[in-house]
C-alpha cells in the first residue's frame, strides 16, 4: 500500500531525529504490546513485571501497553508500526510468525544474539526443543518464547466418583473419552443439565483445538517448513472432525454449535460441563475458581500422542531505531530469563518456557505442591508447532467457519474440510504462485 | 373525553405494556444484581435476578483494579467536551448563514450538508483513519475528534431556532452597530440556549458512546475511551469470564449516564424528540 | 435585511446596497467556512478517495491497475454476499418489530401520568447506553447453560439454543439486543407525533361512530405517517452504520452468519489488508445510504424546514 511506504520514511525520519537526541534525553521510551488472553489479573500482574524491569534498568522506560486478544495485538500492532510508532517489543501469538516473516513485518534477532557473543542454537538452546519451530523460520530466531501452552483435559473428579468412573484413570483415548463422556451427560427429559465433554470452537480457539484433534488423529495439519499448504482435507484432518461431530451428533455427549472458550469455562466451573479440553493457560483460574476436585490429563489420543502448543513469542517490528532496538532486546531477554519465565507461568497456567525455570528453586516447589502443572510440562515430549502459513487469520478462519457450520449441522465434516480446503488454497493463491509454483518459463 | 376513552379502553394492554417494561429492566436488574453478588465467576447461580447474598462491592474493587477507569473517563469527558465546544462554534455559524445570509451556491451547500446526515464518519473508516494518520493525529484523542467538529444535524437544528428569532432584533442590533459575531452572541445565542442544549445533550450522548471510531484511532490504553475500555475488559478473558466483575465494570461505565438522565429527565427526552422532530 | 437599513438610510442607497450584499456573501461563505473544511475533510474527500481505491486493484508489490476488479472480487466473496443478505434480514427483522413495539407503547403511554412517565423512562433507559455496554449484559444473557436466558428457561424446563453459536439463531439473538436498545428511542418520536393530533380528530371520528381501531386507521395513522417515514429512516441509517455489539458477540460468526457489511469492510481493511475490496464495499455501502438519502429527502428537507 502506497499509505504504508509514507509512513515508512516518516519513521525513519523520525528515528534519525530520535537517534541524534536519545543519548541527551536519557531514558530510552520503549512500548511493549502484550495481549492477556487469560484474565484480568494477568494484565496488572503485566504491569507488575513492568515495574521491576523499569527499576532494574534505570536507563529504559518501558511501558506495557494491553492490547486485546491475539489476533487484535496483531492490528494494533500493524496499525502502529505503518503509523511510525512501532513498539519495541510484542508479545505475539507464536503462530503469526510465519505469516509476519512471509510480509518482512519482523527482524531477526540474530545481530543481536551475536553481539551479546552466542550462537543462534546456543541461545535457543535454553528453551524447550518444541518451541522451536515456531520461533526459528529460515534458521534465522525472530521470536523469543514468553508463554506456551497445551491443550490439557480437565476432568471433574466428583464427577466421575459419581458416574462410577476413576478419577485417577483419566480417559486416554478416544474411544474412553466417548465412553466416559456417556457416562457423564446428564438430561432430565430431553433437556440436558450437564454435557460429558465441551470443547471450544470460537475463533482461535477452534483451529487450534481442531489441530490438537488431528494431531492426535496421526495427522500434520499443515507443512511445517513452508507457509503456502495446509492439509484440511485429508484423512487424519477429517476423521478430526468427524470425531467432533459425532460427539454433538451421534453420542450427543456435547453441545451443539459454536462454543465460545469463556462459555466452555463457565460450564465447567458451575458443574454443567464434566470435561473439557482447554489451554493450560487456563489452569490457574480453574485452580482458583474451582469449588470441586478436579484433575488434568494429558489430551486423548486416538492414534498417537501429539499436541499443538499454544502461546505466545516475543517479536520486534521493522521500522525501530538503534537505540529501541537495543532496549527492547534487553527487555526482551530479561522477560525470558528463568526467574520471570517461572513467574509469569505460576501466575498464568502457560508453562515456562526457559527450561532452567525449572531447576530454580520456587519452581520445584510449586511443580511440589501443584502437581498438575507438571501435567501440562510433562505434555511437551509430544508437543509439535503450531500451525502457521501465509495470512494464517485468514486460513484459520476458513475452516473455523466450516467447523463451527458442522458443529451447528450444517455440514458434513467430509464437506466442512473440503470446503475449508478450497477456501484455504485461494486463500493462499498469491504466495504459492510466487513460490512453489514458480518454475522457469520454457523459452 | 376521546381521550379517556382511549385510555380506557387501552387499560388491558396497559398489564401487557408493563410486563415488556418489566422485561425491558431484566438486562439492567440483571447488572445491578450481578455486580454486588460475592463470586465474581459465580456458578450455576449467577443470573439468578434474586439477591440472596450480602452484598459485596468486591467486584467493583477488581474491576477498578483491571481497567484504568478513570483515565477512561477523563479521556471519554475531554473527547465529548472538545467535540461539543468546537461543535457550537460551527453550528452556530453555519446555522446563522443559512439561516439569514444570501451567498451563492446557497442551495449546493444546503445539500452537501444534507446528505452528511447520512454519512456518518464511521462509514468513511479506512480514508478517515488515513486522513488522521497523516495530519499526525492517529493515536491521539483530537484524532478522535476531529471528523466530529462539523454537524449536519446541528446545523439544521441551529437553523431553525434562528429562524425563530424576530428579526426585529438583529436590525436593532445592527443599528447599534454590531458587528455580525456579536449579533450570533449577544441577540442569537442567548434566545435559542434550549435549542443548543438539546443539541449537547445528543451530542454528548452520541459520542460517549461511540465505539468504532476511537477503537481504530487509539492505540495507547491511557488515550482508551470507557467504550474501548469496557470493550477489552469484557473481552479480556480468553480461559473464563468473571460475569461480576463484568457486571460492575458495565455499571461502572453507565451509571453516569443513567443518574444523568434519572436526573434531567424531562430534558433529555425533550432534547432526543427535538433532534428528529420539529 | 440589507433593505430596511438602507430604507432607514435614505440617500446613497445603491452604493451601500451592493457593498452591503457583496459583504454579506463572503460572510455567508466565511460563516460555512469552518464546517465545510471539516465536511471536506472527513466526508467528501474520503468519498473521493475511496472512489478512486475501490476503482484500483493491486498492491503495494504488484502496482494498481484500473477497473472494475474490486467489485468483482467482493461479488464472488461469499462473505459479502453474506454480509449484504444478513443486513437485509437484519433491518427487516429489527426496523419491523421496533416499530410495531414501539408504536404500542407510544399508544399506551401517551398520557403523562407518573405511572406511565415511570414505564417509559424504563423503556429509554437502554437507549442512552453505548451499545458495547449493551451487549456485555448480553453476553452474559446469551450464555449457554449459566446465562440468564438459558437459566430462566430451564426453570420453565425448556432447553435454550446456542443463542449466539448456531448459525441460523445468532443473527435473530443479535436482533432481539437490537429492538431491545432502540424501541425506546422510536418510542419518544411517536408519543411527539400523537401528543401533535388534534384531539378534534378524534371526536369527529368518534361521532361518526368508529371503532378503537378504525380511529387507529383512520385518524392515527395518517397522522403518525411523516413521525413513521422518519423512524423508518433513522432505523435504516442506524441498521447500516451501527455494528459495535458484533465486536462484542459475535465478530460476524458463526461461520459468517451475523457478518454485516460495515464489519466486512473492517475485516477486509484491518483484518485481511486489502483495501481494495474494503474500498469497494464501502461505494456499496455508500450507494445504499445515498438512495436512502434520495429517497427520504423530501422527509429530511421537510424535517430540516420545520413544519409549516
């Protein structure tokens, strides 16, 4: 867009200005957008962080900046970095890094990491091996992990005792989900009082779990190593689907049509939901606002054990001088150093993603008392990326619409996925036709 | 006597009248009962419309906690009150120059005005939003107010409360020898104040709720309007809601309004009929 | 104006006719000047520009090119075409009811008794409310299973649909939060609109031995038909331009089922950066409140003049 390139040479006129004035200023002003898709809480527990970083580093002024979901610090952040005001640091969904890298939107890290004097693995290095495919793209590191997360079942323990299920034997294939799930569903009459299972199909939340589904389905989802295919309308992807559908429709152990994450919550926590399967971003609001037992375990598998993670990196925008360059990094690097890695995941749910957070003594002790953190840490030995492409909203939402017409009965899931697919490809049309489909003309 | 019989014969729908407003109140009992109930996520018991509990004021104390109301508020005030100030310069010239002066192209600009009444700013966002960026106001609360600052509506409501003002008036001014912006103060303004009241009270209104707008305009959450604010609020939580704090943010954001309006009655209904109606 | 002064002046009359009136047309222009330069700014040059970008297809990597492009993207985008015919529902589905309700209650509570002043205060109260706050009370009533309706029902032993997540549903729950917030307003025009019929009509209907409802026909109606014609315009303008409570609920699912075209616009301008499409429907978008414009403009000119 023509708007954008105005607003490219006005920041950097700007930086040249900022540049020359930064040092005789003194403090560096840095903008840090972060999204809290978890809680309220987590917002001053944001500005808390904040705080400490601010008067650890007398000479950065940084300031968090709540930016709404993910997909809305997306905009925001777009809208701010072509309006010349990028932040020098955005705590951004993992699986847009794909997409932000495809458009040049972010940098690498790598300068940076060689001037503090480490290697690119080196520095990865301290943080869990399945985080990695989302953060490192082209072998180069623009995304530092902040907060991750799995897909964990969470399951009523009072529940179970009562429908003569074990509590400590959680349902670890499909076929226990479905038979569990029966178990569970409660009705008077025709109307049901309690679902056995709720899963959440709003947007964002629907592509993901749908991706946990298939991967434990023995399916990839999508290619790993290049943003312009997405495999919707294959076997593993459909049986996917059709599991979920027949838990609306054939097991009626599930609501019908779109379930928002925050109804699906709710329901579990005022006992209408005995199930559910939801982020372990989660787990510290169910853990303080739950007024009965209940447990995780790791989500179900019908062919192998294989999740998502979830969550969210650190990214820097193009289009930052030197000075906030460097201030974010230090934030950056600060942020994800073990102490506040461990603080921020006992605070949220998300897991830490710096694996040495682990060996501090805090962690050990909360790992102690709450052993069901250590279910969702435990999860990451099967723990794939998140799945990323070209214009990922884009993609993802073509088959969130699909999913959620078949969880209303609109659809077939053999239609939902075919449909998805077609509307994914032309989604991602423009890209693969610059790439992989770009071969040498014949003359 | 027509008009009692009316009434009378009304009178059984008069029962029916009232259960819909009694179901009309349902959403605001509803908040007011939610917001001073002790569990802020609350079980299967929360929309219950019965206050079977001690009343807390926990969850205003976490809403207050999450979202920087104050600064929403003071941000809301300055946009309605730069809006409205610029407004009543605009809408009283332009008023007065329809109202009384001959200038040519009359008719066209008549027109253009017109057809703003349809054309709400928001309609233009992606230009608009351009528009801002480029005069450097993006991210900045007179960004948010500037598309504001002229008024089809106004105008036309100040055009005819001129009209009514005896022209007997003005000539004596201007044999006094006033200039024209003392007649728009001194003999205009001051004989069509209800006409102008009116007008800020749907001015304000509107913009006190505006949403769309200030969210794409603002980034920074110090600039946030209570709309944006309340917005994210609710929006804020991805794994469960907490429906009392919700309830007591909501209450918190229109309870200024609602003892407004409990408070000036009489006025605020007059003002919304004058703003359709003449 | 010019005329009785210089009447009172006597000699000298022509001079000071013309210097006068040529002074008084730039007042008139000066005195526009402010609101026409903000008028420019946000309403005409904006239309421009979007004329001009909805008629360029192309980005920033493959250059613009001219034509029609744009209008033939957004007329195989099934998300348009949806968003258009669910508009349509949506403004039959709210303009319709809230008329009729509101109508009703402007009937019953024409009298200013303190009984009929309390109901009516109750029935605007949702008016004055940003329409976000609105649909997080909503939110909550929508809920499934623990929200309100949905617990009121099951006391009634009734199952609730997923108000906000079933496809054919959603759109009906986001008209129902409609009606709800805007009866009241229509409400105000009407009770304005009986309290001006002359209570002679009325008698003269009464002798000639109506009915209750051949005087509704007969001697309200009419009467009520230029308060109508402008209600129906406002709810039109406000079925277009108003989307705030699918941010909050919805944000146009499920699968595009409570997608409206002023939120299609956002999406493709913010979520999907492609301003061309967003361009183009917002000249649709532009065209609907011109012929609405069109079409009422007799209504809004009588309005702006003032009954005579």
């Amino acid at each position: 867009m023509n708007f954008a390139w105005a607003k490219y040479l006005r920041a950097a006129a700007l930086a040249a200005g900022v540049l020359s004035a930064g040092s005789a200023l003194g403090a560096t002003d840095v903008d840090v957008f972060f999204p809290v898709p978890v809680d309220g809480q987590l917002a001053r527990d944001m500005a808390t962080l904040i705080k400490q970083f601010n008067a650890a580093h007398p000479d950065i002024k940084a300031t968090p900046v709540y930016t709404g979901s993910y997909d809305e610090t997306l905009i925001k952040t777009r809208s701010a970095t072509q309006a010349g005001k990028p932040p020098a640091a955005v705590i951004m969904s993992a699986n847009f890094l794909t997409d932000l890298v495809i458009e040049d939107e972010i940098i690498a890290f790598d300068d940076l990491i060689a001037r503090d004097g480490a290697k690119n693995d080196q520095f990865m290095g301290q943080f869990f091996p399945a985080l990695h495919g989302n953060a490192v793209i082209d072998r180069k590191v623009y995304g530092v992990p902040f907060q991750n997360s799995t897909p964990l079942l969470y399951y009523n323990a009072d529940h179970f005792r009562e429908a003569g299920l074990d509590p400590d034997r959680p349902p670890q294939t499909w076929d226990d989900l479905v038979l569990a799930a029966k178990k569970l569903t409660r009705r008077e009459g025709d109307r049901v009082t309690r679902w056995g299972i709720l899963m959440p199909s709003n947007y964002d939340y629907g592509g993901w779990i749908l991706s946990a589904l298939t991967m434990s389905n023995g399916g990839r989802y999508f290619n790993e190593e290049y943003g312009g295919e997405i495999y919707y309308d294959t076997p593993t992807t459909v049986g996917a689907l059709t599991f979920w559908s027949d838990l609306v429709h054939k097991h009626k152990v599930h609501a019908a049509g779109e379930q928002k994450g925050p109804a699906v919550s709710t329901a579990f926590l005022a006992g209408q939901a005995s199930m559910m399967l939801l982020s372990t971003g989660s787990l510290t609001h169910v853990r303080t606002n739950a007024k009965f037992p209940y447990k995780v375990a790791f989500a179900p598998k019908n062919v192998r054990n294989a999740v998502p993670i979830g969550g969210a990196s650190l990214v820097q925008p193009r289009g930052l001088d030197e000075a906030k360059r460097a201030a974010g990094w230090t934030l950056i690097k600060w942020l994800t150093a073990p102490e506040q890695s461990g603080w921020w995941s006992r605070a949220t749910g998300y897991f830490a993603p710096n694996m040495r957070a682990y060996k501090l003594p805090e962690m050990v002790e909360f790992m102690a008392k709450n052993p069901d953190a250590k279910i969702a840490v435990d999860q990451l030995a099967y723990a794939k990326p998140w799945f990323a492409t070209y214009k990922t909203v884009a993609v993802r939402k073509a088959m969130e619409d699909e999913l959620q017409a078949m969880l209303a009965g609109k659809k077939t899931p053999k239609e939902a996925a075919a449909a998805a697919q077609r509307a994914a490809d032309e989604i991602m049309r423009p890209y693969v036709e610059r790439t992989a489909l770009k071969v040498p003309a014949t003359n | 006597m027509t008009a009692k019989g009316v009434r009378a014969a009304l009178r059984p729908s008069r029962l029916l009248i009232g259960a819909l407003a009694l179901a009309w109140a349902v959403p605001f009992l509803w908040m007011l009962v939610a917001a001073f109930r002790p569990e802020r996520v609350g079980g299967a018991g929360m929309a219950s419309l019965v206050p079977a509990y001690v009343p807390t004021l926990a969850n205003f104390a976490e809403a207050w906690d999450s979202a920087d109301f104050v600064v929403y508020y003071l941000n809301t005030i300055i946009i309605c009150a730069g809006i409205l100030a610029v407004q009543l310069v605009t809408i009283s010239l332009a008023g007065y120059a329809f109202a009384r002066l001959r200038f040519p192209g009359r008719t066209v600009f008549f027109y253009l005005f017109l057809v703003q009444l349809m054309l709400a700013p928001i309609v233009l966002l992606v230009p608009n939003l351009r528009t801002v960026a480029q005069l450097g106001l993006y991210d900045t609360l007179p960004g948010v107010m500037a598309p504001y600052f002229a008024s089809a509506f106004g105008t036309f409501l100040m055009r005819q409360a001129f009209q009514t003002v005896p022209r007997e008036l003005e000539d004596a001014a201007l044999t006094d020898g006033a200039r024209w912006w003392e007649l728009i103060v001194h003999v205009y303004l001051p004989l069509t104040r209800p006409a102008m009241i009116a007008f800020a009270i749907v001015s304000v209104t509107a913009h006190w709720n505006e949403f769309l707008w200030p969210l794409m305009v603002i980034n920074s959450p110090d600039r946030r309007p209570l709309t944006v604010g309340l917005a994210m609020f609710t929006l804020g939580a991805e794994g469960a809601q907490a429906w009392g704090v919700t309830a007591a943010g909501t209450l918190l954001v229109v309870a200024p309004l609602l003892i407004g309006f409990l408070m000036f009655q009489r006025r605020f209904v007059n003002s919304f009929m004058a703003s359709g109606l003449k | 104006m010019a005329e009785l002064v210089v009447q009172m002046a006597g000699a000298g009359v022509k001079r000071v006719r013309l210097s006068r009136r040529h002074a008084r047309n730039l007042l008139g222009l000066a005195s526009l000047g402010p609101s026409l330069v903000f008028l420019a700014a946000f309403t005409y040059w904006p239309t421009a520009q979007v004329i001009w970008q909805s008629l360029h297809a192309g980005s920033r990597r493959t250059g613009l090119s001219f034509g029609l492009e744009n209008f033939q993207a957004i007329a195989a985008d099934p998300a348009f075409r949806r968003a258009l015919s669910n508009n349509m529902v949506y403004a039959a589905g709210t303009i319709a009811p809230s008329l009729v309700l509101a109508l009703a209650f402007a009937l019953t509570l024409v009298h200013s008794t303190r009984f009929n002043t309390l109901l009516r205060s109750v029935l605007f109260l949702p008016v004055l409310i940003p329409l976000v706050a609105a649909a997080s009370l909503f939110l909550f009533i929508f809920l499934p299973g623990v929200g309100l309706l949905d617990y009121y029902l099951a006391k009634l032993g009734v199952q609730g649909a997923n108000w906000l997540g079933d496809p054919d549903v959603a759109l009906y729950s986001i008209i129902g939060l409609t009606i709800w917030k805007n009866a009241g307003y229509y409400m105000l025009f009407f009770l304005a609109g009986l309290q001006a019929i002359p209570p002679e009509a009325y008698e003269v209907a009464l002798l000639d031995g109506a009915n209750l409802w051949q005087r509704l026909r007969f001697v309200t109606l009419p009467y009520l038909r230029p308060t109508l014609a402008f209600v129906l315009v406002i709810g039109l303008l406000g079925v277009i331009t108003q989307v705030d409570h699918i941010f909050i609920l919805t944000k146009g699912g499920p699968s595009d089922s409570t997608n409206l075209l002023l939120f299609y616009i956002y999406q493709q301008a913010v979520e999907r950066y492609d301003p061309g499409k967003a361009a183009a429907a917002t000249v649709v978008m532009l065209a609907l409140l011109l012929a609405l414009t069109a079409l009422s403009l007799r209504r809004l000119e009588h309005n702006v003049e003032g009954r005579e």
